[in-house]
C-alpha cells in the first residue's frame, strides 16, 4: 500500500468505538498515516494530553462520546462532559495548533417534529439530555473552528464492530418467531463503514481547500422507520419479513425520548465540499449484509428458525 503523504497524519478519537474502528480501517486502506486513540489512550477531557496528541497531526476525526442515550438521562453532567466540555477541549487544541477537526453529532440536536427533511442549518431543540450534552459540543467547534471545523451528524447507525439494532434483530431471530418493532419513528439507517468513507473524503477534500466547515449530515439518503429497518434486513438475510409486527413508540417507553422524525437533508456535501451524499439506505444495508460478521448471524438465525 502506497503512502498517501499529502494527507498527513491524521488522528482518531474515540478509536475503539463503531465507528471509530471503521474510520481507523477506511484511514488504512487509503494509505493514510492514521493514530488511533482509545480512551485509555487519550481521554477527550484531559487539556494537556489533547494538545500533546493533536499537536502534529493535520486532521482529527473525533469519533469519542458518551453514547448511552437513556444512561444520560440520569447522568447529563457527565455526558456533558465528554460530548460537550470534552469537544471543547478538542476544539481548542485543534484551533490552536491549526488543525482540521471532522467531529461526530446527532440528529438527536434537533426537534424530531417535522415533517420535511432537517436542513443542516435548521433550529436545535434536542428532546432528551444526550442531545443536549452534544449539542453543547457542536456549538463548542463550529464557535471555535468556524472554518476547520467540520461537524458531521449521523443517526441510526449499525456497523461490525459495536451493539447495534441491525444485529440484535439478525440475534433475535434466533430466539424468536416474531418481534414487535416501532413503526412510528422516522429515519435514515446509515452504515457505520459508509460513514467512514465520508468522513475521509471530506477530510481530503478540507485538505485540498475544497470543503468549507460548518455542519454536514451524515446519514444515509431515503427514509424508513424501524419496523422498515428490521424487515428489510430480514428480507435480505432469508427470514420471513412478516415476522416483524408494527408497534407504537407509546408501547415501547424507554427512560429517553426518541425523536419522532429523525430525516435529514443532505444539501450541504454537494454546495460546501463538492461531494456526493451517502447512498440510499437499502443499498448500504445490503452490502452491510454481505460482510462476514453480518452474514454469519444471519445464518445463525436461519439456522434458529425456518425463517
Ligand atoms: N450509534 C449510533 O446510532 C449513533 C447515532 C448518532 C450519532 N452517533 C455518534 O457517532 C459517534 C460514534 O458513535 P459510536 O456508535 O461509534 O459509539 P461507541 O461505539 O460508543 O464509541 C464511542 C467511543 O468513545 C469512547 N469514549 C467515551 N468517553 C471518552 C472520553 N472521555 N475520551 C475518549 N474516548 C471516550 C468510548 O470508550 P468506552 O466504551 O471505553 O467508554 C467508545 O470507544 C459518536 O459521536 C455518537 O454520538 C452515533
């Protein structure tokens, strides 16, 4: 693998997360000289080793945060902390020592109530505290890095290498004839890898000056609602998709509330960087699927059951 040296040396937070894993292999595969740092390595909270760690890279990539949505319901001071004064932190070490910062937010900074596409520069208004605390960080890097910071908000995702919702369905399976799934919850599955590859492509192109900062939407184009997600991905994995019922969000209360309508619009990719938004999400999930990780649980669960 050729070195890619214009790119620099590029720095991962947050490496041993989801996505982190996948940007760090997405990096790799490029021939881009990448660290990855996990938590025990570096913690995004700590001023000094921040600025010792983004001191000679070119890009940081901040895959780190709190991600335990209910969790922060009882603890919003220490999500805040990681997603908001931790972001800070970032902010100013990259902003300091003139460095890009691709950082990763939420659809959960916003309302949830609408009924068309969010534009990237809609209102904020987060529904429950984990929106709140990454909302604190966004403000913090788009005050800070006005033009290298680049935030990027994702939702829904499912990857290889973390719990997610597209696994625990192909799991369950195994388990269960059928599932209740909420119907009523509206948004844009997004494949943790696909992500990546953006993420990358838009750390090149702020590079080569072509990617203006400001904020982007990360997430896979179409919509679906979660029932959508889990038939399809039955429906590509050999299972009956009728096995999957509808449900309500009113049946289904968890300690945090869900935004209603988590579709984003994807304007910003083309007009400020040039690039192309992700593709549709049942092509994501259908290569997804294809992987070995995903392929071997669903044969697990056509082994579970009939289908
Ligand atoms: N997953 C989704 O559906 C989803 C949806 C919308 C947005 N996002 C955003 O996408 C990004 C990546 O999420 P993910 O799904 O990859 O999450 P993840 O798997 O939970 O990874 C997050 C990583 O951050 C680390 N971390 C936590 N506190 C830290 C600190 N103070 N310093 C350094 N590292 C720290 C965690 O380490 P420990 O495990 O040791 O705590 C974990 O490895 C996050 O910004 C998240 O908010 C995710």
């Amino acid at each position: 693998m050729r070195t890619n040296s214009f790119a620099g040396r590029w720095l991962v937070t947050g490496a041993a997360g989801m996505l982190g894993q996948d940007v760090l292999s997405v990096l790799q595969r490029a021939g881009i000289e990448a660290v990855g740092l996990r938590r025990a390595d570096l913690d995004i909270t700590d001023p000094d080793a921040v600025r010792a760690a983004v001191e000679d890279a070119t890009v940081v990539v901040n895959c780190a945060a709190w991600t335990d949505v209910d969790g922060a319901e009882t603890a919003e001071e220490a999500a805040t902390a990681v997603n908001g004064t931790g972001v800070r932190v970032l902010a100013e070490a990259c902003a300091a020592a003139h460095v890009r910062l691709i950082h990763v937010s939420t659809d959960y900074v916003l309302p949830g109530d609408a009924a068309e596409p969010y534009r990237e520069d809609a209102g904020t208004g987060p529904v429950n505290a984990y929106g709140r605390s990454k909302l604190v960080g966004e403000q913090a890097v788009t005050e800070l890095l006005p033009q290298d910071g680049y935030v990027v908000r994702t939702a829904w995702l499912y990857g290889e290498h973390g719990p997610n919702f597209v696994a625990t369905m192909l799991k369950l399976a195994a388990q269960r004839d059928t599932l209740d799934v909420v119907d009523d919850q509206h948004g844009q599955p997004t494949w943790s890898k696909a992500l990546a590859q953006h993420l990358v492509e838009l750390g090149l192109a702020a590079l080569r000056g072509h990617a203006m900062g400001g904020i982007y939407h990360g997430t896979a184009s179409g919509r679906t609602t979660w029932m959508g997600l889990a038939r399809e991905t039955y429906r590509l994995s050999g299972l009956d998709p009728e096995r999957i019922r509808p449900t309500t969000s009113e049946a289904f209360v968890r300690p945090a509330v869900r935004p209603a309508f988590s579709v984003l619009a994807h304007d910003a990719w083309k007009e400020q960087a040039g690039l192309e938004p992700l593709p549709d999400w049942r092509e994501q999930l259908a290569q997804a699927l294809a992987t070995p990780g995903f392929a071997a649980l669903a044969k697990a669960a056509r082994n579970g059951r009939t289908g």
